[in-house]
C-alpha cells in the first residue's frame, strides 16, 4: 500500500511543504510520517518548527506526530548520563 505523506514547517522564517510517497511495508501511517520529518529536520542547517502533516491529502497526522517526538525527547533524556 503506497502512502502520500505532506510536511508542512517554519524554518528560517520560510513556510516549506514537501511532499513524498512511501510503501508501508507492514508500517503504520504515523510512524512513516515521523521518520519521514526526522529525515527533513536531519538535513536542515537551521531549527524548523513542525506546522501540519498530511497522509493521503485528507488524514491529519500532526498531533500523533508530534506526540511521537515528545516520546523520542524523553527517552533520550531518560538514557542521558552525565560523568560527573
């Protein structure tokens, strides 16, 4: 099943929308749509703010998403240890 997933962010004072397909592969939409906006963030020089995700032109994805990254900032600070 192919997934159309559209990103919408704030980067540089610039509203940015990009847009691409992917195969599931057994994935559920909001995790695709995740790694999807990690990819995009990981090639930024500059901090982006996420605006609104879109799977397929119609499903909001933007809170999952969100809530996704809320999880991922936590358990890099659950795992972070100091040496002193």
């Amino acid at each position: 099943m192919t997934l159309t997933i559209e990103v919408r962010y704030i980067t540089a004072n610039n509203r940015i929308s990009q847009k691409r397909s992917f195969v599931l592969r057994g994935n559920k939409p909001e995790q695709v749509a995740f790694d999807f906006w990690q990819q995009l963030r990981t090639e930024m020089p500059y901090h982006a703010d996420l605006e609104k995700v879109i799977a397929n032109g119609d499903q909001d994805l933007t809170e999952v998403v969100r809530e996704l990254e809320s999880q991922e900032m936590r358990k890099i600070d659950e795992n972070w240890f100091l040496p002193f």
